[in-house]
C-alpha cells in the first residue's frame, strides 16, 4: 500500500508539473479564458476510469462465478458415474456403495446447499457421509478382474469429486483482491463527488441526474457484491447438477432393475 501511495503521489505531481511547465511555452492564443476545459477533461478520466475499474472487477467476479459453476458440475457428474460402476458389482458391494452416494447428495441439495447460502460454510453431516463412502469403495477386496476394474474407476472418480468438493470449499470463501475494492470505492468516491467539486448549480434538474448517477453506481456495487460469492447473495450457482445426478441414480437402478434375470 505504501508503493501505490508513492506513486499516486508521485503522478500528481508529475502530471501538475506538465501542465505549469507546458502554460509557459505553449502560445497564448491556445489558452482557454475558464477552467471549464480541465474540468471536462477531469470528468472524462473519472468516467473512463470509474468504467474500467468496474468492468475488470466484474469480469473477475465472473470468472470465479463460472469456475464455482464448473466445479459442481464435475461433481455432480463424477458421483454419477461412481453410482453407476459400484452398482454394477456384485453384492452387498452393489447396495452399500449407491446408497451412500445417493445419501450424500441427497445431504448436500438439503442441507448443504441452504447451509452455503444462509451460513456460508459446509454441511460437517455431508463431509462424513462423503468420507464414509470413499472408505466404503476402498474396502472392496476382489480377485475377479471386472471388480477389480470397476473400484479403480470408482476411486479414480470418487478422487474427481473429492477435488471438486474441495474447490467448491474455497469457491465459498473466494473473493476479489481488496486493493480492487479500494479502487473501486475511490473511482466512486471522485465521480459522486465531482458535481460538488466542479460547481454545478443546484436545480432540480442537476438534482435528478445526480440521483440517476447514483442509482446507476450504486446497482453496478450491488451486482459486484451479489456476483463476488457465488453461493450467497441473490446470485448463486444453482444447484441443477445435483438434482440431475439423484434422478440419474433412480433412473439407472431402473434399468439394472430391469435387467436383472
């Protein structure tokens, strides 16, 4: 913080000197009879940085918004197929194993899901559930090549969605580098105070487009602020992916039910 100071400071000076310096050799006739032209010039930076800040900070929040996303997909999907190989082994294996998976995403669609959104942290019931069931598919102990296949892929899938559900963790808590937030306030700060500062006559005409300003910034900051933590707020990953996952689990025991001899 202490560099950033130094360098704004050292800016202002720079950019103050240019101009003394360049009133003194530029001809007369360039010289403007007010200082209407600087504080055009000035409400141009404001608004273009203002812009520019804003827009960086939402592609940011996007970005982590899409990858939250991302991770519970490829953990929705990385259950799927550990239901749908540890269903194809033989008994109680075949039983055991898809009844946890399906318990564990039954517990996070109930209780985690609402747990993120209200509390912002992890449901301990889910956790367990999920260590349970990677114990459960570790135990299997088979000599017959098939089994032997179909844990392996279901470890190597359990591993997926044990990353997932660690991304997803942190997802929870991510948030936007502060030094952005300080910028971000300060671009606010210069363009909400610039009526006062350039002396724009109150009217109610000023007066309306002042509060159309600050309607305009203040709905840019709530999206930022709604779009910063994807699994809180009123803009929130939804969670489709697991509720897809559950009506595959019934959808799959259907059909090995149905292919039973």
């Amino acid at each position: 913080m202490r560099l950033e100071l130094i360098v704004a400071v050292a800016a202002a000076a720079v950019a103050t000197l240019i101009v003394v310096i360049g009133d003194r050799l530029r001809p007369a006739s360039w010289r403007h009879k007010s200082d209407e032209g600087a504080g055009e010039l000035v409400l141009d930076l404001i608004k273009t940085f203002f812009i520019a800040v804003v827009a960086f900070v939402v592609v940011v929040c996007w970005q982590q918004f899409e990858d939250a996303h991302d991770h519970t997909v490829n953990e929705a999907a990385a259950l799927v197929d550990v239901y749908w190989d540890t269903h194809s082994m033989p008994a109680p294996e075949n039983q055991q194993i898809p009844a946890l998976v399906s318990e564990y995403t039954h517990q996070v669609v109930t209780q985690e899901w609402p747990m993120m959104n209200q509390h912002g942290r992890m449901s301990p019931a889910a956790q367990t559930t999920f260590d349970t069931l990677r114990g459960a598919v570790t135990a299997v102990n088979s000599t017959d090549p098939t089994v032997a296949d179909l844990r392996s892929r279901a470890m190597d899938r359990l591993e997926e969605a044990a990353q997932a559900r660690q991304d997803r963790t942190l997802d929870l808590t991510s948030a936007i580098p502060r030094f952005l937030y300080v910028v971000l306030i300060f671009g606010t700060v210069l363009l909400m105070l610039y009526p006062v500062l350039s002396g724009v006559r109150v009217s109610w005409r000023s007066l309306v487009m002042t509060a159309l300003l600050g309607v305009v910034v203040g709905s840019a900051l709530l999206q930022v602020y709604n779009l910063e933590r994807p699994f809180t707020g009123s803009i929130v990953v939804s969670r489709d992916a697991f509720d897809n996952a559950l009506s595959r689990y019934q959808q799959i025991s259907a059909d090995q039910l149905a292919a039973a001899p």
